[in-house]
C-alpha cells in the first residue's frame, strides 16, 4: 500500500494552484509558448490559457511575458515571481507528500 495525497491550493474558494497548474507553468517554460505547453499535456489550448489566467487573477501577480509575432515570432516566458511560484510550490509538496508517507507509514506499518 502507498498513500496519495492531491494538495491546492484556493483563493476565495477557488484555485489558485495545483500539481497540474504548477506543472503547466513548467511546461510553458520549457516550450516557451502556451500553445506548446498544452500540446505537452494534450489539452486544448484554451483550458491551458483559461488555467494560467486564473493563476494570475486570483494570486493577483503576473507570471507570464508574452511576446507577440513578429520577425522572430511570439512566445511566452515566466517572470521571476512565477519561477519562484514554482520553486515554492515544490518546497510546500514534496515536504507534504513525504509528511503523507510518514505518518501512513506510523498508522498502517511497514509490513502491510
């Protein structure tokens, strides 16, 4: 047996970031584009750019640079705040996950 924990986190009852949105943010760093990060995760376009918005809106900080067309094309990055989201976001998660496996492992035992 192996617990599984999902934590978020809300905003006035609504989500702020997740997994899933801090791994959609990584994706948007690693492609440099919202349209490559939803292609990553094969989602549509939309709910990748709705996502990202929300973050925005309910953190109240900006976490994206875009940059429109153009001779060298457009793109998306992350700004500082939003690379520190991320880095944040995994410092809270993988110290709760761990907590998770701790204290299943005092209450069910090893040997099961």
């Amino acid at each position: 047996m192996e617990p599984r924990a999902n934590f978020w986190v809300e905003v006035d009852g609504e989500v702020a970031l997740s997994d899933w949105r801090v791994e959609l943010l990584e994706a948007v760093a690693q492609t440099g584009s919202i349209s490559g990060a939803a292609r990553k995760l094969n989602v549509p376009y939309r709910l990748a750019w709705t996502r990202l918005h929300e973050m925005e809106e309910r953190l109240g900080v900006r976490l994206l640079e875009t940059q429109t067309g153009g001779a060298g094309g457009g793109g998306t990055r992350l700004t500082p705040l939003a690379q520190e989201v991320i880095e944040r976001w995994h410092g809270f998660s993988d110290d709760l996950h761990a907590l998770a496996r701790l204290r299943f492992a005092e209450i069910f035992g090893q040997d099961r």
